[in-house]
C-alpha cells in the first residue's frame, strides 16, 4: 500500500454492489489495477472539482460475512482499514438487520487503530427500491418516472433510521452526520454526484490534514465568489490554482505549506483558500465546516471584496456569524482586502479601467472606496476588535500587480507580531 496518496476503502456484504460502484464512480478514471489477497486495489486519478487532479487508492475488501467474526483476520483487512483516510460502508436500502449489522461494525472498529479524522461513509444502496417499490428492476429506462412523495418520505425515514443506529460510534464523532449516509442507485445511475462528493471531502480532508501544521502561523482568505482570493495567491506566492472571475473554481478548501524569503526574513506559515461566501443555500451548508474549521485557526484572516461591488449584505451576515458563535474572535487579527481597484475607475472611455501606476494612493476616488468599505460596513461588524481599524484595509489590483506588496508586507508584519 502507497501512504502518500488518500486511501479509499470499501467494505460490504455479499451482493451489496462494491465492485459496480467502483466501476460507476471511477471506471473512467483507473491508473492501474491490482488484485491480492482477495483485495481489489485500483489506482485513481481524478480532477477533483474546483480544486486540481489528485492521485488516490480505491481499496475493496473482501466482503464481510457477518456470522463470522475472523473476517477482520484475514490477510491485509486490518492494514487497509487502518491505513483508510475514507471508509466507504455499502448498506443496501432493502437491508432489514441493520441493527446487527452495526454491532458487527462496532466490535470490529473497537480493535482496530483507524487514522485520526477518517471519514466514515454509508454508501446506502439499491435506493430504487426504496423510491419505485413496484418492481423497480422491472422498469424500462423511458418508463421511470418522479418517485412518489410517501416513497420519497420512506427513504428519508430510513435514512434517519440508519444515522440513529451508527452515530453511536464514537471513533467517527468528529465526521460523521447525516450527510454521511448517501443513497444511491447504480441502476437509475441516481445520487451518484453526492455520493463522490462526499468521497471527495474525505480525500480533501486527509490531503489538508497532511499539509496542515499547527505550529506555524495560519494565513486564511474568505471572501465572495470571484472577489480574487486565488488569483490574489497565484500572484503573492507563484501558484497556479485554477481562476475564473465568473463560476466558481475553489470548492473545497486548499492548504498551502508557504515559506518565503521577505526583507531578508524567513516566513513560514499555512496559507488556506476557502470556497466563496454566500454562492447559494446550499454550497453554504455544504461550506459551513470548512469556512469553521479554518477561520477558527486562522492567525491572519483576509475578509476580501472586489472594489466595485456595492452590496455588503451577505458579508455582514458572514462575519457576524462567526463572531456570535466564536469562531471569529477579537484577538484575531483582520485585514480588509478590495481587490480589482482598477474598476473603480471603469467608464466608457476606459472600459477595463486605467492604469493604476498613473495615479496617487491619495486619489478621491480610492479613498472614498476605502472610507464607504470600512466606515459604512465593517467597523461596525468588527467594533470589538480593537486592532480592525481604517489602516487595516489594504485596496490592490492583481489583474495590474498594483500594492501587492503593501498586501504582502501588512500580513507578514501581522503574523510575526
């Protein structure tokens, strides 16, 4: 087994669908294929969406007998297990002893070391059953139809069902919710997204586990979408992470190990691009553990908007949330970030704006951008903060590379203080 790479397992029962998820999830995808011990080992390679192509190892055991308790004792089972950074467990939706089955799972888990902040997953199979009750495998692909609203309420009370029984194990408390339970359908090839989107936040979760080091500064940007944020890190810090100023590119989190040489100084810190603030209903609950997690060790957090955008309302929801449930504390240290300066400057004879180098920091136009930014939307949001004043909004264009570096010198003389 490669420990470099997130490792994905999958475990199951007889007949519970392991090896066609895996082809429906990543057939495309395959690098190599091992097989040993009763171990199908696939190498996968996936562009992991908004973010960049990741490697990772797709693991399926063999499957479990439940009458049995030496399934565990079999060869290379335990090291998989604990190697795991995602355990997918496929229960189907007929299954009628899911109270047995947990058992099962519980006193196998007990006595085992499982990685720290392993993703425990409920791949909850054959949900065609649940929603077509009549015979669904009968159904020709043109004759299925919307399920009906009582079978969509059956499905919904099983899955509740299922969370009561599992969320009793204590080894998966810090990731394991009712979202962790997905139901899905190989043949109505229904739910499948979700169910590799949880897979995905599992692999996102261990790769930024990885590369997360608590013993260095912390450095996070927040922001709406398409306010700059990665294309403010592309330009800081030489990387390449994938831009566009229309849809959004960054959804999942992306943790950076920064060290820079600056005014003759070494820097090192964690530097963490979240996913935009305020996309939709759902991307913020889908969000709300990452913007969490990291705001919450965030030494530096850079609160980013674009300069010509004039509606604030999401953003003082955003940060008020925050602060009122302590993620966002007073000691912390804030910069107000306006990127793109040079749309303040947009009209109908410079339709990309002019050139910034043209102008003083002093011009009517940024400084009145600057005192509407911070006067009339953040410093009321940020009253208890004694070190959020006007000097803590820094306006830059990176389209122009104009005060990136007075960027750059704020935040590193924020986290060496």
């Amino acid at each position: 087994m490669e420990h470099d790479k997130p490792n994905i397992v999958v475990i199951g029962g007889i007949e519970t669908g392991k090896t066609t998820t895996i082809q429906m999830l990543w057939e495309d995808f395959v690098t190599s294929y091992d097989f040993e011990d009763g171990i199908h080992e696939f190498g996968i390679s996936e562009m992991l969406e908004g973010r960049e192509t990741v490697d990772f190892n797709v693991y399926e055991l063999p499957r479990i007998n439940y009458t049995s308790t030496e399934w565990i004792n079999k060869k290379g089972i335990r090291e998989h297990l604990e190697s795991a950074d995602v355990i997918i467990y496929i229960l189907t939706c007929d299954e009628i002893a899911i109270n047995s089955r947990r058992n099962y799972l519980e006193k196998i888990f007990e006595n085992i070391e499982l990685k720290k902040d392993v993703v425990f997953l409920i791949a909850f199979g054959m949900a065609d059953w649940l929603l077509f009750p009549k015979s669904a495998q009968d159904f020709e692909e043109s004759e299925v139809k919307q399920p009906e609203l009582s079978d969509v309420s059956n499905l919904l009370k099983t899955i509740n069902l299922v969370h009561s029984e599992f969320s009793s194990f204590s080894k998966f408390d810090s990731t394991f919710s009712v979202a962790s339970i997905i139901p899905y359908s190989n043949y109505l090839e229904w739910n499948l997204d979700e169910l590799k989107h949880q897979i995905w936040n599992g692999i996102v979760l261990s790769i930024n586990n990885q590369i997360f080091d608590d013993s260095i500064p912390t450095i996070v940007l927040s922001g709406k979408t398409g306010c700059g944020k990665t294309s403010t890190i592309n330009s800081l810090w030489n990387k390449n992470l994938a831009t566009n100023r229309v849809a959004s590119c960054t959804k999942f989190p992306a943790v950076m190990h920064i060290i820079d040489d600056y005014e003759g100084k070494r820097i090192e810190f964690n530097l963490v691009d979240l996913p935009g603030i305020a996309e939709s209903l759902e991307a913020n609950s889908l969000y709300r553990d990452f913007y969490y997690n990291f705001i919450n060790k965030a030494s530096v957090l850079i609160c980013l908007t674009q300069a010509d955008r004039r509606a604030y309302k999401q953003d003082q929801l955003f940060y008020r949330e925050l602060i009122a449930n302590k993620i966002l504390r007073n000691n912390q240290k804030i910069v107000l970030g306006i990127n793109q300066a040079d749309l303040l400057f947009k009209d109908s004879d410079h339709l990309d704006g002019i050139n910034l180098s043209t102008i003083k920091e002093t011009d009517a136009i940024l400084v009145e951008k600057v005192d509407d930014f911070y006067d009339n939307v953040f410093s009321d949001i940020f009253k208890e903060f004694n070190n959020v004043t006007k000097e803590s909004v820094v306006i830059y264009s990176v389209i122009q590379n104009w005060h990136l570096n007075q960027l750059k010198t704020k935040l590193y003389s924020l986290i060496n203080n």
